[in-house]
C-alpha cells in the first residue's frame, strides 16, 4: 500500500510552507502529534531564510529545488499545479510518498484521489503520489457518501459559497483592504479577483471553460464521480466566491434511487465519520463559517425533503476549507499511510 516505511519519526517536507494551507499543513502537524523527527519547510527563494514555527522552534525555511527531497519520507505538496507538475514526481523519485493539494494530477487515472473517510481503499494503488480533491468536492462527498451508499444518489446539483482564504493570502488581504476602503468612503481597487470581493458575490472561481461553466465547477463534476467510484452519477455545479475569510458553504440538492426522508438522512449522517449534524431550524440551530472555522468536522444542516420530487433531499453542507478542506485531509491521508507501512 505504502512506499513509506514504519519509523518511529519521519521526515516531512512542506513545499508551500508559507502558503494559507502550508501554514495550515505545519499547524496541524503539531497539533495531531504527526510522528515528524525532521521538518523541511520549502518556499520560493524570496521566503527563504524565514522561519516558521513548529513544536516551540523556529525551523528555517529552504528554498524549492530539485535536491530538496533527498532523505524526505512525505512531501506535502500545496504551491500550485506548475510548481507540483514539475517536483512532485521529483520528490517521488527521491522516494518520498507526495500527497499533492493541486489540481495537477487530481483526474490522472493512476493517481489515487482520496478523502479517508470515503475511498481509503484507493491507497491501496497508489504508486508514490496521492492527490488531495478540490476543497468544496471534499466536503460534500463526505457528507453525500453515507446517503449514497443507503439509497444510491442519482443526480446532484450544488451551489457552492466559497470563502476568500480559498485563493489565498492576497485574497483575504484584498477583502481586508477593501472593507477598510468602503467603510472609509473610498472607492476599492480590486487586484486578486476582477470586481469587488467586499459586500458582493462573484459568481466566478476560476477559468471559465467554452461550455460557460468554470474549471472549479467541472473539478467538483469530476471528482466527485471518481472519489465515490460512480461515473454514472450526474453533477451540475455553480462555485461562487463571497466576502468569507474562511469556511465554505453549500447548498445541495439530491435525488436517489430508494426514497430517503429527511429524518433517515439525519440518522444516516449522525453516523458518518467525519460529519457533523447541526440541524434545528426551530431553535436557528444551522451550520454557518463561523461556526466551523477551525473545526475538523463538515456540519450538515437544514436537511430537508426536496417536495418537487420522489426521491429528493436537500442539504446546506459547510466545512474549514483549510482545515478538512485542504490540510487535514492530507495528513489523514499521511496517517492512513503510516498506519499502513510495513
């Protein structure tokens, strides 16, 4: 299953260590005691010679090269997809297990793409590189397996309310900087996205493709189909980006083969590892960022039957995009590695 070996610490290189999610990734390395005997922060030559800080240290940050990975046992990769195209099969060859944050190699048939909590078994192919899905598609396939699983889902259709801390670290200062300017009487300059992110939706991540949809709308079509094992699902998605630091929303719709109430898909769900039923419209009891920021938990809420036909359900899905979203499922991928090595 693994090229990783049983050690009692191991060697673990973060290529994107400054990033949002690089941060993140040293942060909950620490936090779940991940077994690191050696931390290898790698950034662009303009950030090396920083520290971060890791375990009451400050560890100094290298600048990404090809000999980077020499004596490294895992390489989180979170810089991109050029940066991942060109070093992640480097860092493989060096013998490290890779478990990339891009989109890179997400739809490569011979890389497995994983959320633990769905298709763990995936591990069992992989042969040195893992891909970590798209942050709104890992939330939502974790809430929708359990239900897929009982009653097979048909069709989804997914609107998606993405937080700025999505883009990254210039996209939350830009929100910053234009709330500022508005609250002041000014008139924003946006740079990062092409309209104002402050007080205002874009319904618009990533390129758009010939069909009008988007890149970051068809990631959420395909992966989905390859992480629960099941091309015959059909997916409509709508991505937009709104004035969030962190946290994304989403409001989906299902249909399934075998009817499921709402009541059934609550008990289902309260049994899902991973999720998190918040679900008392009566008492305004409803999953919103603010409450998930910093959790590891997707909360589900406002789950109720779709009234327009048979076999539907609607849900609001909401998870720390940097956290399970991004980060954490790495490194649960990571130690469903080590749980695996020989």
């Amino acid at each position: 299953m693994s090229i990783m070996k049983h050690k009692a610490f191991y060697t673990v290189a973060v290529v994107g260590a400054t990033g949002a999610v690089g941060t993140e990734m040293i942060a909950i390395l620490e936090e779940r005691k991940f077994p690191v005997g050696d931390l290898r922060p790698l950034a662009s030559l303009r950030s090396a010679g920083g520290t971060v800080s890791f375990k009451d240290s400050e560890v100094v940050l290298q600048e990404l090269t090809a000999d980077s990975f020499a004596g490294v046992d895992l390489a989180l990769f979170s810089a991109g997809a050029e940066i991942s195209r060109k070093f992640a099969p480097l860092a493989v060859q060096a013998g490290a297990a890779v478990i990339d944050n891009s989109a890179a190699w997400r739809m490569d048939p011979k890389v497995p793409l994983v959320v633990p909590e769905v298709n763990k078994t995936d591990l069992a192919w992989h042969k040195g590189l893992i891909a970590n899905p798209n942050c709104s598609t890992i939330q939502m396939v974790i809430a929708l397996q359990p239900l897929h699983k009982a009653a097979r889902i048909k069709r989804i259709v997914v609107t998606t309310f993405q937080s700025v801390s999505g883009t990254g670290k210039e996209a939350m200062d830009e929100l910053l900087e234009e709330s500022r300017d508005l609250l002041s009487f000014k008139a924003p300059t946006p740079s990062v996205y092409p309209h104002q992110i402050a007080f205002n939706c874009l319904p618009h991540i990533d390129d758009f493709l010939p069909t009008g949809y988007t890149k970051e709308e068809m990631k959420m079509v395909n992966e989905t189909r390859k992480i629960m094992g099941d091309d015959s699902i059909q997916v409509t998605a709508t991505t937009v980006r709104v004035p969030v630091y962190v946290g994304h929303s989403e409001s989906v719709n299902i249909e399934t083969e075998k009817k499921l109430s709402a009541n059934e898909a609550r008990a289902l769900l309260a049994e899902a590892p991973g999720v998190l039923v918040y679900d008392d419209p009566a008492h305004n009891i409803y999953p919103t960022p603010l409450d998930v920021a910093g959790k590891d938990e997707v909360y589900v809420g406002r789950i109720r039957e779709d009234e327009s036909i048979p076999n539907g359900l609607n849900l609001w899905i909401v998870g720390d995009n940097l956290r399970k979203g991004a980060a954490l499922n790495a490194i649960q991928i990571a130690e469903a590695l080590i749980a695996a090595a020989p």
